[in-house]
C-alpha cells in the first residue's frame, strides 16, 4: 500500500470488516439479499454497487460546496439514479440473461441505504479522492458479504459454484452425490438468505466481542 | 372482482413485501424495536404506497412504456423511454413524499403527528420504489389493479413489521447468545417467519392450475426432472438424427 497513506488505507479497510455496512451499519440489506441464490449474480450485483458508490461519491464530493441543503435528498437521488441507469443499460446490452435473473434489484441499488448513508455521512464532507475510497471501501464491505451468502446459498441449495457442477451430478449420482449426498432446497428459498447473515453476524460477533450489541 | 381479490391477497401473503423480496429491510430492522413506532411507519409506507404506485402506473403507460407516447400524434409511436423509468419514479416518490408531507401537516396536525416524522424516511424506503418497479415488470393492467397492488403491498409490510415489533419486545426477556443479540436474532427470526409465509403459497392455487411459486423442494424436483426429461429429448434427437443418416 505505498500508494496509499496510512489514513486512505484504513479507508478502504475498515468497512471490510469492524466497520461493515451489513453487518454492523446495517445499511442496505434491502436489494441485497434476494439475489444472492447463485455466486455470479451476487458478484454482478457487488461490481454494480461499488461503481455506483464510488463514482456517486465522487460526484457529490465535487458538487458538495454548491448543493443547497435543503434539496440535497433530491440531488443525491438525481445522481444515484443515473449512475444506475448507466449500470442497468451496461447490463442489459452486454450480459442480457444477467439483468433477467436481477430484474427490478438494479433499480433498488437506487434507495440501497448504504449508498445515502455514505452521501451524508462521508462524501459531503470530504475531498474526492477520499470520497472515492470510502465508496470504494464500503461497496468492497458490502460485496464481501453478499459473496459470502451467495457461495453458501449456491454450494449448499445447488450443489454448484458460479453454474460449475463443482459437487458432481445430482441426476446421474456422481461425486459426492454417489455417497448419498442430496442438495439442501431449503438454501434457494428467500428466507435462508436472512439466516446465513444471521449466522455470518453471529461468528462476527462472537470473534469480536466489543461489536456485542447490549439488550 | 375476483381478480381484485386475488391480487390483494397474492400481493399481502404470498409476494410478501418483506418475507418474499426483502423489501424496506432498512427501516424494517431500524423501527422495529417499539410497536407503536412500528405501526406509525407501517401506515406511512400503506399511504405513501397507495399514491405513488397508481401515480407511477400513469407514468409509465402515457410516458415511458414503448409506444407510449402514441397519443401525442402518430410519429410518436416508435420512442421507448423507458430508460428513464428509475429516475422518474424516484423523482415522483420524492416530490409525493414531500406534497403529502406538507398537506398532512396542513390539514391533519393530529395524523402528522404521527405520521409526520416517518414520512422522510420513507422516500428512500425500497419497498415504495420496489412497488414502483414490480408494478411495472408484471405489467399490472389498469389503474384499479395498480391502487389495489400499492395498497396491498403496503399492507404486507405493515403485518410484517407489526409481526416482528412484536416478537422483539418479547424477546428482550429471553436469554439469547450475546453474539447474537439485537441485529442478529432479529435476522434469524426473520427468516423463519419467511419461511412460515412460505406455506401461503399454495393458497390462490385452488383450480388445476399448477402452483405459482412451488416450494424449494418441488422446484428442485421440477428441475431434476426437467434435466431428465432435456437428456431424453436429446437422445431422442441423436436417434432420429442418426435416422436420418442411415436413410
């Protein structure tokens, strides 16, 4: 990390982690969680955030001098709405089965909680180049998560990774399903994306023990 | 009428706001620790749901759909804008959210009262613009279907965030594992309730019509034997291809 001071560094390093936006912030759980049944539309659905968020922090970290207080909401929604719309029309013309699988979640990247939060929190009062790493930093946090659901829920419920039979064939009863191994359904339904986070939030918490929060 | 019925219901049980697309998990999480909170909130997003979904449904049929256009004159036939759906429907929820912000507050003190304060925080609620946006992707067909699904929706997500308000204020005298206390049991419950609203799923499936969201395992049977059935077709194809060549 020459490139990078010690301060930038932390930027980008610590929403990876103690200062997660899931798991600790818990800001933009809402377009996240279902879609991430298979690894690959959780990695798009990441690539998708982090543009946005570091280019939308950027755009309001230049323009955070001359934006009226009072309509900075509708601002900030005029900027993540067009960085979305870019993103949804990169989608759809270059990986068109892709933007089927996300459909309307594309559009929910809009009122995603972590890109607003970071609006208001960070990049209306900081440089760009700050900015741009929080953005960064953050949508990196978030992707990791989303990642993580996505490799359990597609391994566990399918059996595969990234469409890859990576367990053997559950039809013809290869691999590890010539044993008696039978794919978990209950992973692919919406719900267990909520509880694999759960779970994620627990080991967090319970390697961490200053994140325990006090009832 | 029956298909009013039917939406009402699909749209509150079965498409759950919450449970089924996790929806407005944002504030879900954030206002659920009290229920009277809850309820405020859950009647905002009722309101705020039932105006900018038909709102949005005029939006996107005389302006952004392809061919909307069309009653401006004849030429116009060809534009397709609907690009510019995410920016509309989010600038009419913020414009909405404001107006019925100031009116309420204007006409009603007493409902602002309680309503008021939640009002801002719903313009970023992804449950106003998912309703938006699922509005559009089913192609729902006229203006009354669009109020019926708004309202609906919002109905869903207030039974939900009432449900959990509830369990949470229980739960603070259970001994739960500390790691997992406040965010991460309120996931966990969540999902199970998911999984429980996942049982309505058979309900609007009375006639021989084969069930709109089949549970995990019948879709994972459903795809197994779709697999089987693919490779038949394909040795199939290999035979008669061979036919062919033998003739």
């Amino acid at each position: 990390m020459a490139l990078l001071s010690k301060k930038d560094a932390n930027l980008i390093l610590d929403p990876l982690a103690d200062n997660n936006p899931i798991t600790i912030q818990v800001l933009g759980i809402c377009s996240a969680l279902a879609i991430t049944a298979e690894l690959k539309a959780s990695v798009v659905m990441a690539v998708s955030v982090m543009f946005v968020l570091a280019m939308g922090n950027v755009v309001i970290s230049l323009m955070r001098n001359i934006i009226p207080s009072k309509i900075r909401i509708i601002v900030q929604l005029v900027v993540v709405a067009t960085l979305v719309i870019i993103v949804d029309q990169v989608l759809k013309a270059f990986a068109y089965e892709l933007s089927k699988t996300l459909s309307v979640f594309v559009g929910l990247i809009i009122t995603n909680c972590i890109i607003m939060g970071r609006f208001e929190a960070f990049a209306l009062g900081n440089g760009p180049w700050k900015s741009f790493l929080d953005g960064l930093g953050n949508a990196a946090g978030y992707g990791i998560i989303l990642v993580i659901v996505g490799f359990f829920r597609e391994l566990l419920g399918s059996g595969t990774l990234f469409g890859f039979k990576v367990l053997g064939d559950p039809v013809t009863k290869t691999g590890l399903y010539s044993i008696g191994y039978e794919n978990n359904g209950f992973m692919i339904i919406p719900p267990a994306a909520l509880i694999v986070v759960g779970i994620i939030i627990w080991v967090q918490r319970s390697r961490n023990r200053s994140l325990i929060e006090e009832a | 009428m029956i298909e009013h019925l039917e939406l009402f219901f699909k749209s509150i049980f079965i498409d759950n706001m919450v449970f089924a697309v996790f929806l407005g998990m944002c504030s879900y999480l954030a206002v659920s620790k009290k229920v009277s909170t809850a309820v405020g909130l859950g009647a905002a997003v009722i309101f705020v749901l039932g105006v900018t979904v038909p709102l949005n449904w005029l939006l996107d049929q005389y302006l952004l759909k392809d061919g909307a256009l069309v009653w401006l004159g004849p030429e116009y036939a060809d534009y397709n804008l609907s690009f510019l759906s995410f920016i509309l429907f989010i600038a009419t929820i913020a414009t909405m959210v404001q107006l019925v912000e100031i009116v309420v507050e204007k006409f009603s003190p007493s409902l602002y009262n309680s309503l008021g304060i939640f009002l801002p925080l719903i313009a970023v609620n992804c449950a106003i613009l998912g309703g938006s946006l699922f509005m559009q992707a089913r192609e729902i067909p006229n203006l009354g279907l669009a109020l019926n699904y708004g309202v609906s929706s919002g109905i869903g997500w207030f039974l939900a965030i009432l449900a959990i308000a509830a369990i949470r204020e229980k739960i603070r005298y259970s001994n739960v594992p500390a790691p997992l206390r406040g965010l991460g049991i309120t996931f966990i419950i969540t999902g199970l309730m998911g999984i429980g609203f996942q049982s309505f799923g058979g309900m609007l499936t009375g006639d021989n019509e084969p069930p709109e969201e089949p549970t995990a395992t019948t879709t994972a049977k459903a795809k197994e034997e779709k697999e089987i059935k693919k490779e038949l077709e394909d040795e199939e194809k290999t035979v008669s291809y061979n036919e062919v060549i033998n003739k």
